[in-house]
C-alpha cells in the first residue's frame, strides 16, 4: 500500500511496496530502491478518457510510478497539501493536482464560464474514491468551510481546490470604472453555495478577470 | 564559524580579526561592526593557478573576501539558504550556488568527467551543470543556496539514491555519480515522462536535493 508522507512542507515522499501511484509528469526530484516511470497514455481511463482530455484541454500529463522504496516528489517549490478522500469528489485544476494514489480515479468535468475566467478553460479535473491525493498551492494553501448560512466568495486566481456538495457560480462586479480602466481588480469572484470545503491558496493566478 | 539562521533565506556569520570569509560578491544583505568586503580577484583561494583553472572551468563565480570584525548578513535573490557544516569532508557543489564559505575550507575544482567516462561528460551536458564542479575542503560552514528549500538524504553503500538532476544540489562524502538514463521507445515518439535521466548516486555520504526542478 502506498503511504504518502510529507518532507518538509514542499516535499512529498511516497513509500512504496511494489504498487503504484500516479504523479504529475516530471516531478520526481529523488528517490531510493527500484523504480520506473512510465507516462500514462489515455490516464488509465480508456479510450473514452483519452478523447475527453483531448477535446477538453484538461491534458495533466500523467506519469504512473511503480517500485520498492521511497520516491519524492516536488515541483518548482509549491505548497503540498494531502487530502484524504473517503468517497466523496475532488474538484481541482489539473495543474494543481501532484499525486493520487492508486486507488482514486480521475475524471474531467465541464464548469463553464468560471473555469474560463480563472484562466484554466473550461473543464476540471475530479478525483473520486478512497485515498489520499497531493494537491500543490503557490503559498500554504488554507481550507475555508463552506455551509448552507455561510457562503463564501473566492478571487477566481486563488482558488485552487474544492471538495463537498458545493454549487458555484460566477459573479461579476463589471461597473463602468471596469470599463474605463480604473477596475479594482476584483471584478470576477466566485461564489460556492451548500456543503463543503475550499482550498485557497495566498496567490494569484494571472487570470483574465485578475486583469479588470 | 557556524552561520545562525535568521528564516529560511537569510543567515547571519560573525566575522573575527584573523578569520576570513568567502561569499558570492553582492550578497550581502547588511553587517554590524566593522567589516570590509574586497573583490577577490582571483576568484578564491589558491593563487593564480587556481583562478586560470576555475576560468577554464567556468567555475569562476565572482566572489569577495569577507573581513573585519562584526556580523554579515548574507541573502540573493530570495533563494532559500542551507547550511552545511563540514568536519574535514568534501562538499561537491555548483560555484553558483555557493552563497558563503569560511575561508578556513579549501576551494578546489574538479573534473567531473573523470567519474564515468563518456557518461560523466554526457552527465554535465544533461544537467547543465558543466564538466567541472566545485569543491570544498576541511573544517568550517558553507551556505548554500536553492530554490525552494532544501532536504538531505543519506547515502550508504545497500542503498544508492537517484535524483532528478534539475534537482540535485550538492553531495558532500565517497559518493560516486553516475548518469542513467531510462530512454525507451516511449521517449523517442515523444511520450516520455519527464524522468529520463537521472543521477545515481552510490556509496557512503548526503546528498542535498532541493523541492524544485528550477535552475537558479
């Protein structure tokens, strides 16, 4: 079973006992024992899953790592947070997700128009299942809570993951100033209703609406 | 002369009458007390020799000499700083990385190449790390600096350590170094997973390897 360990704050070491995990490709940065890469063609999803990456753009590019011993991974020194799923649904941009274990799957969702304000296009990377799963953050990402009262509004740039019943929706504060070039920068928010959990990272994103 | 820590991206030294330092030119951040930094032309120690070999080398980061009486607080470029504390081993490292050394360790060059043959020469050109690296000698502190932190892992003889050569720092102990290289078909149509070449390093000693696959 792969037990995934963190080294510091930027590092995430994976023990591994003959089994395999699935990592961002290219963010090795040591490792110890027997190990191979191998990138993964179509994610392991099958044909469907290959197609719908293509066509969505949503394209992590996976490598599958396998072996006896400790790897570790980092990548250009961003935060690492674990995130221990039991059966419910994590909503995070293929660009932030580090490592799942075996055992997730991942899956692409559509999210309309705020995926394309954050500058991430269109679709979204899910991850579903049992396991732990290394999501990375420019900064120490912190995890607000969502509930029925108390909705929260987040800077599309900052917004980095997401887990729950959550519904989201973007909300704009387009106002002649925007027009005119004097915008405070924060015309763009997004807007997650219900129950759940929001990861949020001290760090923006260059994104369309970070521009008005 | 141990370096303190102030936070993870800068260190303070105290300077004493008699004692130098080495640090890369520029670095200073502020001092205390009464300390002088002078351009040291020939790069480091060892005379003239030494400075035509570490141009030839191209390992022949400026440096200054460090003297005087007080405290110096060194820092560049918001790289985060790791020390290493050396009783009498070698430390191998990138002279661009070296951000501070006591002047009581002896700088040296070597050629990388030597280790491994082709490999070796291969093994600089993949890196981009040259054919020569730096070394450090004796009993005294070097500060070292990284992107993104830096975390050690031991090396002994049942138990070799690859890392990503973007990543390697430094090694200090009887390390050796080679360059292996996993180049299947996958690589050659384009479908590789970013892990093609790696260092292995086998023998008894550290090796430094930093969270970040990013060249300084």
């Amino acid at each position: 079973m792969a037990t995934f360990r963190l080294h510091g704050t930027r590092v995430l070491a994976v023990e591994l006992s003959g089994d395999a995990v699935k990592a961002k490709n290219g963010a090795m940065v040591a490792y110890d024992g027997e190990m191979t890469f191998k990138k993964m063609t179509g994610g392991g999803e099958g044909l469907r899953g290959l197609v719908t990456r293509r066509i969505t753009g949503e394209a992590m590019a996976v490598m599958e790592v396998k072996g006896r011993g400790t790897c570790y991974f980092a990548d250009r020194a961003t935060e690492i947070n674990l995130v221990r799923l039991t059966g419910e649904k994590l909503y995070v941009e293929a660009s932030n997700l580090l490592a799942t274990e075996p055992a997730l799957r991942t899956g692409t969702t559509f999210t309309g128009l705020r995926g394309a304000s954050q500058g991430n296009g269109l679709f979204t990377t899910t991850v579903e299942g049992t396991g732990q799963a290394a999501i990375m953050s420019d900064g120490p990402a912190i995890v607000l809570r969502v509930t029925a009262q108390t909705p929260l509004i987040v800077d599309p740039g900052a917004y980095v993951a997401h887990t729950g019943n959550l519904r989201q929706q973007l909300q704009t504060a387009v106002g002649w100033r925007t027009l005119i070039g004097e915008g405070s920068g924060e015309s763009f928010q997004i807007r997650f209703e219900g129950e759940g959990l929001v990861y949020v990272q001290p760090s923006e994103r260059t994104t369309v609406g970070g521009q008005l | 002369m141990p370096f303190t820590r102030i936070n993870s991206k800068m260190v303070e030294a105290p300077v004493t009458p008699g004692q130098r330092m080495f640090s890369q030119r520029g670095a200073m951040l502020a001092y205390r007390g009464r300390v002088t930094f002078t351009p040291s032309i020939t790069g480091g120690q060892g005379g003239v020799m030494s400075m035509i070999g570490r141009r030839v080398a191209n390992e022949a980061t400026p440096l200054m000499v460090v003297e005087g009486e007080g405290s110096v607080m060194f820092g560049h470029g918001g790289h985060h700083i790791h020390t290493v504390d050396l009783a009498g081993e070698t430390l191998y490292v990138e002279a661009d990385r070296l951000l501070a050394f006591d002047g009581s360790l002896r700088q040296g060059t070597m050629f990388m190449g030597s280790q491994g043959g082709v490999m070796g020469v291969l093994r600089g050109q993949v890196t981009g790390q040259g054919l020569f690296t730096t070394t450090l000698q004796g009993k005294g502190s070097v500060a070292v600096m990284a992107h993104g932190g830096v975390f050690e892992l031991p090396v002994t003889p049942a138990r070799p350590v690859h890392v990503d050569p973007q990543a390697y720092v430094a090694h200090r102990g009887e390390l050796r170094n080679k360059l292996v290289t996993a180049i299947g078909w996958r690589e050659m149509v384009g479908r590789g997973s970013g892990e093609a070449f790696q260092l292995e390093l086998s023998g008894q000693g550290t090796v430094y390897v930093q969270a970040s696959e990013e060249r300084l």
